[in-house]
C-alpha cells in the first residue's frame, strides 16, 4: 500500500489538506516569480498540488502529484512547513517544522503562485503528512479491520439502523447486530472492482440480504453486537469449483462453477488473496460442516464453551484472549485466521484442484477478478450440503480494507 494513497490515505489526505489550506493568503515569494505577476492585469494563477515527495534538492522539492505528473516545488525564506497528522481536520494542532525535517516519501499539499511555464510553484504554505505518521495510522486501521466484523447480510433495517450478518467463527456460525448512526461512514465497492481506494460513498438502501459487508468499530461484551464506525459493502460471487487450466503469465485460472455448473475465468490482480487451508484446517472445518447437517452443531459449541470455562479458570496463561479475539468470546474469527496463512502462489494451482473464490460480480463475458481464492479445500466440499456447495462460501474468504482489496 502506498504511503498516504493506501485504502484511507488518499481521501483522508486531500480531504484534510484543502480544508487545511483554504483561507491562507500569499506570502512573499521569489522575484522571478513576483515578476511575473506584474506584468499580468489579472491576478497572479495559484496552485496546490497534491503528492508524495520523490526527492529534495536544497530549497526544490520534486513531487510527484496524485495525477502522475511531476511538479517542482519551491521553498522560500518566508515559506511556512506545517505537519499535521492524518485525521486532523484543522491546523489549530500543526507543527511548523522546516526543510531539513522533510524526507523523501511524505505526502504534501504546497499553495503557491504557479511560474510561466507551469512547471513550478512557489510555495507559500506547505502542509504535510510524514510518511511515518501515516504508516503509524494505516497500522491502527488496519488492526481496527481486522478486529472488527464480517459477514454475509442476512437483513437490514434502514429505521433502527441496523444490520444482521452471519458470521463464521471456529465455534460455528453466529449472527451479530451491527448497529450504525449518523456518524457511520457507509461505502459501496465499486462493480467489478476488488480496491477499496475504488469504493463510493454508500447508502443503508444499497445494502442487500446476500451482500458481504465488513465493518470497523466496537463489539458489544457478549459479541452479539458491533457499533460500526465504518462499513464497507458490495454484491460479489461465491464459486466454489475444480481448476480445469492455469496461465501464469497472464495471472488467469479458468475454474468450473460447481454453483453455476460452467466454465469461469478468473483474473487475479495485485490485489487479489491466494492462500492454501492447512490439511488439519480444512478437516475441522468440513467436521463441523458435517455436524451442522446432523444437528450436533450446538453440542459441539456447547463442549468447546465448557472446556474454555474449565481452562480459564484453572488459570491458563492467555486463555481468554486466544478465543474471544475479534469474535466476542465466540470463537476467533476465521478470517483472522485465513489472513495469517502465506501468500500462494498462481503457479502452485493446479489442474484439478478444488477451490472455492469470492470474486466481482463480473462483466457480461463472463471472466471475474478474484477478492480471494482458497485451495485445500476438498474436505469442506465434499462435506457442504448436497448440490449447494455456495452455502460454505461466507465472508470469512473476503478480504478486509487494509489487505489490499479490500479492503
């Protein structure tokens, strides 16, 4: 993720950086560039590109912009250079820093007066974000993510603000409430697009049962609820399958939908999870599968409850937190889990293997860019329900925001 352009930099960063700015005024600038504006009736052109610093040569700064061009920006003797820190909304906590504290990869938004060429600004006010304030930040979000909540929506409640998911944990599926207000920041992923920098401002009325959604925030002491700070939603395909053919080069798996029974291209991007479930995971999961059917589910849960009971109150060092991470006591959530295993590679998929992929909905030639992609999982779907193998796929193989994609 780039620093300052990642999944909450980039809007957080522009955002604060303009409403930091309005209202400066010039300051003294360099004569060639005062020149310049007196022999024009109208009112010198000013400029506040927006970038991260590439390199610094004495007083120039070459930026490169968030449109991808360059600019050289230019510090004078009365410039100001103010660091401000990512979610401020105001300058009433920035601190003037100076030249010398500037490093290569910090985001900055420089107002000045634009030279002839277009070339070069000169600066008036620089505002900036260092590179490791905003690591310091996207490292706190992305813990806020992976410890909030996801699942697949089961109903929604525009009046109470509320919005029911099942969620998969290691004791079983369970439903949370999460609750929403005002305050809520709401996004929609956009169609065929597996990048949370791609994400919308979303409604509560674009939230559908059957969407998968993600959400940062609190859960309640039981884990049976979660006050969001914020959700991201979005329809996506569930296919679970068998790999008939993989191009590597062209970072393609072609996969037969055993949901669809068809063929399906799937495209993979620098965005997009590959991962292999451990032989020992993917036999407990397919365990519990077959335990739901035969309606041992809540027995089971029932046992595992009273064992953590018994653990933690004969003392186990840890035994508390190793369970109730991000679930609420429940179980940890399978997510988390999936999002410890290593990166696979494309080239380790193979004919024949089974795989089960959240995916974008897909465009009308029927090829889907890949959220994420799980091998290994033979055992789950010999053990899914017959004829409805789609009903094991859940959001625990989505990934969050701060991955990447998601996220």
């Amino acid at each position: 993720m780039d620093s300052g352009k990642g999944i909450f930099g980039a809007l957080t960063t522009a955002a604060i950086f303009f409403a930091a700015s309005a209202g400066f005024q010039a300051h003294a600038v360099p004569k060639r560039f005062a020149a310049n504006s007196t022999q024009q009736a109208a009112p010198p052109a000013t400029s506040r590109p927006i970038g991260t610093i590439q390199s610094i040569v004495g007083n120039l700064i070459i930026l490169k912009t968030d449109a991808g061009a360059t600019t050289d920006v230019v510090i004078g003797n009365t410039t100001r250079i103010l660091r401000v820190a990512p979610g401020q909304k105001d300058l009433s906590h920035a601190e003037t820093i100076h030249t010398r504290d500037l490093q290569v990869g910090d985001r900055i938004l420089a107002s000045g007066l634009v030279s002839g060429d277009g070339k070069s600004v000169a600066a008036t006010i620089v505002i900036v974000m260092t590179k490791s304030d905003l690591q310091a930040k996207q490292a706190q979000e992305r813990a806020a993510w992976q410890n909030g909540v996801g699942g697949l929506v089961k109903s929604v409640d525009p009046a109470s603000g509320n919005i029911v998911v099942n969620v998969a944990a290691l004791g079983g599926n369970k439903t949370v409430t999460i609750h929403t207000t005002n305050q809520t920041i709401l996004r929609r992923y956009a169609p065929d697009s597996v990048k949370f920098d791609d994400a919308g401002p979303g409604t509560m009325a674009q939230i559908r049962p059957g969407d998968q959604l993600r959400a940062r925030g609190t859960f309640s002491t039981d884990g049976t609820k979660f006050q969001a700070q914020e959700i991201v939603s979005g329809a996506f395909r569930n296919i679970a399958g068998t790999v008939m053919s993989v191009d590597a080069k062209a970072n393609t798996v072609r996969v037969m939908d055993l949901i669809a029974k068809r063929p399906v291209l799937v495209k993979f991007t620098g965005d997009s999870q590959l991962h292999k479930l451990p032989p020992l995971m993917a036999r407990g999961i397919a365990m519990r599968l077959r335990m739901a059917a035969n309606g041992q589910q809540a027995q089971f849960a029932n046992r595992r409850a009273e064992a953590m009971r018994n653990q933690n109150s004969n003392g186990a060092p840890g035994g508390p937190r190793r369970f109730q991470r991000g679930s609420g006591g429940a179980g940890e959530n399978l997510q988390q889990m999936l999002n410890r295993l290593p990166p696979l590679p494309i080239s380790d998929l193979h004919k024949g293997d089974a795989v089960m992929i959240v995916s974008t909905e897909g465009s009308e030639r029927g090829e889907v860019t890949a959220i994420k992609l799980l091998a290994g999982v033979e055992p789950i779907l010999q053990a899914a329900p017959k004829g409805k193998p789609g009903m094991v796929l859940s959001p625990w193989t989505m990934s969050a925001p701060s991955e990447g994609g998601s996220n």
